[in-house]
C-alpha cells in the first residue's frame, strides 16, 4: 500500500502543528465559534449534538494494520470505546474532547494518516472498489490513480473554495461497486478498440435533495489525461456552480440547469487548454506510484483447496459464511473475505476497539497486513488462502464478525442519525436495531435473498437511502420523528434512484412496514428472482396499497405462512 514520502510527511506534520495553534486560540478565547468553525472543519472536526465528531479519512478504503491499531488507541484514549465506519471508506469517532484533538492529529500523522479535507466545499476522499486489486472482474487496479488523483487534490489552491463539497469515485472492474453513478465525478476503466486503457468520465451524481445518476461526458479518455481532464471539470464548476443556495451548488444542479451538452462543450473548451500541461500524467509518475501497490508474496496454489471444500460439505455455517462472506479472487487458491459489522444488536458500521485491534491480528496472519473498508460499512482481509477460511471464520465468530448475511436484509447500512448528528431530523440506529431484530432468522433471510435495504437520518443522504432497494429517510413532522419509504433503487452498474411509496410512518411502524413489503415481493416474484428485479418488473403501486391496506395498529402477527 501507498507509504507517505518526505513531502506527505512535511505537509501532514506542519497541518497538524497549524491546527494546534487554531485550537490554543480558540480556547483561549482569542477566537468566536465563528471563526473557528471553517478552520476545525477543514481538519474534520463537526460539532455534533452532544460532543464534538472527528472524521478521519481512509483514502479509497485502504488500511494498515498499524493504522487499524491507532483507530483502536483513538477509540480507548479518546472516545468511548468504539468508531463508527462510513459509506464513504473513512471512519468518525462521536464523543471527541476539543482540547484533545490536536494529539490526535499528531497520533494519526504518526501512522501516516490525517483528517484533511473530511469536510468543507473541497475534494473529499477519493473512494474506490473495496475489493481494488484482488477482484477477480477487475480490469486494471484503480489504486494507483486513486493515489495520484488524492495528491493531486490535496489542499489544491484552486479548488480549496468550491460552490460545495465534492466528491470522486474510481472504479477498474467490470461490476462497479465503487458506486460511481451517484459521485460528483465517477471514472470506469475501460479499454478502446486498440486495447488502450483509459476512462469512461460521468458527472453530476449525487443523492441528498435532489438525487440524480451521472451523466457520461466522455466515454473514452487516455488515462494520461486524467488530471487535466478533471482540472477542467472542476473549473467549469468553481466558475459557474452557484453560491448564492448551499442546496443548488452541488456540480449536479449546474448540469441540470445548462444542460449535459453545454456543460460537456465547456469542459472540452477548457481542457483544450490543459490537455498538453503539466498535469498530463507520464508513464514515469504512474510507475512510480503504482510501484507502491505490488502484489503481496502470493503462493502457488491449486484453484480449489481440498480441505476448504470439504468444511464446506462437513459445517453448513461456516458454508453459508463462504456463501456470503466470500468473494472471488484473482489468484488461484486465495479469497476475498469480508467481516460483518451488522451482528444484530450493534449499530451499523461501528466496531470496537477489541474489535479493531483484533482485526488488525487477523490481518497481519492471514491476510499480508492490509484491510479493507466497503461502502457497505464492513471491513475487508483482501488476501487469505482458501486453505486458512475455516479458521479465520472461527476466529472472527468468536468477536461478532463472522455473521453470514453480506447483501441481506440485515445487512443495512446506516448513517448515524439523530443520537448524535446534528442535522439529522430523525434516529436512524434504532430504526435499522428494530428491523434486524424483527428479521433475525438467518434462514428467512436467505429465503428472501438479496436486497440492500439504506437507512439516513435526513435528506443528506450519508446512508445512501436513495439507491437501497429498500430506502427509508427520517423526516421531521410537526416535531416528531417520521419515516419515509422508497422502493426500487439500486447501486452497481444498473444503478437507479427509489420512488417514494407514499406518507411517511412512525418509528415503532417500520418493522412491519418492512414486513409487509416483503410480503409483497414474495407474493410477486418469479422463481429466484431477486427483490430489486421484482421491485422493477411490478413498480411501487403493489407495495403501495398492500402497506397501507389496513392501518399498522390493528395488524396481528401473521407469522412465517405470510411468507409461504
């Protein structure tokens, strides 16, 4: 993985010494709120309902065992024992001291690792595949492009004052589970008729108020261009995005209003001047970067190890884990296998520090020493042999991380909602508790299959509400806490955005809400096919009247034969 160099070092290390001062004087009294504000969020400090929250950035979800670690000291040291892992690939703690946070940028910039740019109308963090590298669909490794593009973009003097924050996404394989479609700028590896690589260029993505799949502005362009390209994207932006209306300066509302053709002219018009500058990439910057993502140590092994198949045939738990938990590798022998944070019970995405610590020793024995974040909100060892799956599913059991439900209803991802957001209008975690208990048969829920079911506290969308199978966002109505339902969306290369089912509902509702959509779905759906397939086939009228057919209140429990 990608080491800082003498520059990354003298830059982190002179941020943190810069924010140190801001936070003496701020104490000190020597400056307001006011202006201390833009200066705390530029190092990813939010002040949230009850304490101060700390989002530190994961550059396109890659980890170290030793940062993993220093998550852990954070956590004991400096929070209440735990941290929350984002759809975004970074990590927040929620119960931060102001006057602690300068030593916890130090610590960070001991591991190589800083909170810079995790808010503010900048670039944000660069996110990518979370299985980038190893996938067995992948096209190229997008981790070295990732890399430069995080370089490139930090503390750019031109783009440090953007209209709104935004965001990129990078995918190289054939599936896009770096959900480029709803990004400020989503590229795609693809490949021309000579075989050259290059990238397909959407913009304007994006969820929140108005959400809204990206547009293609370019279907080809040669990956020396990459910068250049994305320069002139970004100028067109910070030149013409609208400041006057933080809810209308989003990239996707300036496509909207001038059109995807105009908006595409002005790019090129602007690139023309840019293509042959000094942010052309060489071939000698790429290699040297991508220098730092060379294969681990690989063994030569068979494509299916004897004993991993016969665990399979011999324990059926640790076969559904396999099942869901374990994804295709692109060496033979070896496999991708992900560690659920979604044990009902727990709020989505956190994980304790005894969780990371132990983790991180799962990493360093069985996977090379790296781990992965996914958008999803669970944790990645990229690189273990089939032969050692048994026993890393063993161990991870005995931490709350082995459970088999990956791409299942349980599986939810989930931002943190009213307990701590501030701008949240309604609690998201104990929604997502009630739903996976009322769901906690883990043979139900393979009955019922896929499905991504999103929950977000507000209309900013960090839980991705707007393209789960199932969506719900949390409402303000007349003071209360309330809950709309969406139906239909979808990440991945057949991305689509929910429609909205019709008036929303009550907290202690959403169980059997859920319910008896699914109810729907089995009645509707042909053979195996899957909710979000049968959720586009039939449309949201079915789900619509069989929800609101009799009020909540006066259903009884109608137990599994409702599912028959």
């Amino acid at each position: 993985m990608y080491r800082y160099d003498q520059y990354d070092h003298q830059i982190v290390k002179e941020r943190a010494a810069q924010y140190r001062d801001q936070v003496r004087r701020r104490l000190a009294d020597e400056l307001t709120e006011d202006e201390f504000r833009p200066l705390r969020l530029q190092n990813g400090l939010y002040l949230q309902r009850h304490a101060y929250m700390l989002r530190i950035a994961v550059p396109y979800g890659l980890l170290s065992t030793r940062q993993m670690r220093m998550f852990a000291h954070i956590a004991r040291k400096h929070d209440r024992g735990y941290g929350h892992f984002t759809t975004r690939q970074n990590i927040q703690f929620n119960w931060i001291n102001l006057e602690e946070t300068p030593d916890i940028l130090d610590k960070l910039a001991s591991v190589e690792m800083h909170a810079i740019q995790t808010s503010g109308n900048c670039i944000r963090n660069i996110t990518s595949d979370e299985y980038c590298g190893v996938a067995a669909d992948e096209i190229i490794d997008p981790r070295p492009y990732a890399e430069i593009l995080r370089q490139w973009s930090t503390f750019h003097p031109e783009f440090a004052y953007l209209p709104r924050k935004f965001k990129i996404a990078i995918n190289g394989a054939k599936e896009d589970r770096a959900a480029t479609q709803v990004h400020d700028i989503g590229l795609t590896v693809v490949k021309n008729a000579q075989g050259e690589i290059g990238f397909r260029v959407m913009v304007g993505g994006g969820m929140g108020r108005t959400p809204i799949l990206g547009s293609v502005i370019r279907e080809f362009l040669p990956w020396q261009h990459m910068m250049s390209y994305i320069e002139a994207i970004m100028r067109v932006y910070n030149q013409y995005g609208r400041r006057d209306n933080m809810y209308k300066a989003r990239i996707k509302i300036l496509l909207k209003a001038i059109g995807v053709e105009e908006f595409s002219r002005q790019v090129e018009e602007e690139w023309a001047d840019l293509k042959d500058s000094p942010s052309t990439l060489t071939t000698k910057e790429f290699q040297r970067v991508a220098a730092y993502f060379e294969p681990p140590a690989y063994e030569n092994l068979p494509s299916l190890d004897a004993g991993f198949e016969q665990a399979k045939a011999d324990n059926k738990a640790f076969a559904r884990w396999v099942e869901r938990n374990v994804k295709a590798h692109k060496m033979p022998g070896y496999a991708i296998a992900v560690l659920s944070l979604k044990k009902t019970g727990t709020p989505p995405g956190d994980a304790t520090a005894e969780q990371m610590d132990f983790v991180a020793d799962l990493a360093d024995r069985y996977s090379f020493g790296e781990l992965r974040v996914t958008h999803q909100q669970n944790l990645v060892l990229a690189d273990v042999k089939q032969s050692e799956l048994y026993a890393l599913w063993q161990e991870a059991k005995t931490h709350g991380l082995a459970t088999p439900n990956l791409g299942l209803l349980t599986d939810i991802i989930c931002c943190p909602g009213g307990d701590f957001c501030a701008l949240a209008n309604a609690k998201s975690i104990p929604i997502a508790e009630a739903i996976a208990e009322r769901f906690d048969d883990l043979d139900f829920q393979h009955d019922i299959g896929d499905i991504d079911l999103n929950i977000s506290g507000c209309i900013n969308a960090c839980g991705h509400h707007h393209v789960g199978n199932i969506g719900i966002l949390g409402v303000d109505k007349d003071g209360a806490e309330w809950y709309q339902v969406s139906i239909g969306g979808a990440q991945g290369n057949t991305s689509s955005i929910g429609k909205i089912i019709g008036p929303s509902f009550s907290a202690h509702q959403m169980p059997t809400v859920i319910e008896r959509i699914l109810q729907v779905y089995v009645r509707e759906r042909i053979e195996d096919e899957r909710f979000i397939d049968t959720a586009q086939r039939i449309g949201v009228a079915p789900f619509k009247e069989h929800v609101y057919a009799l009020p909540i209140k006066e259903r009884h429990n109608l137990g599994e034969d409702a599912y028959a």
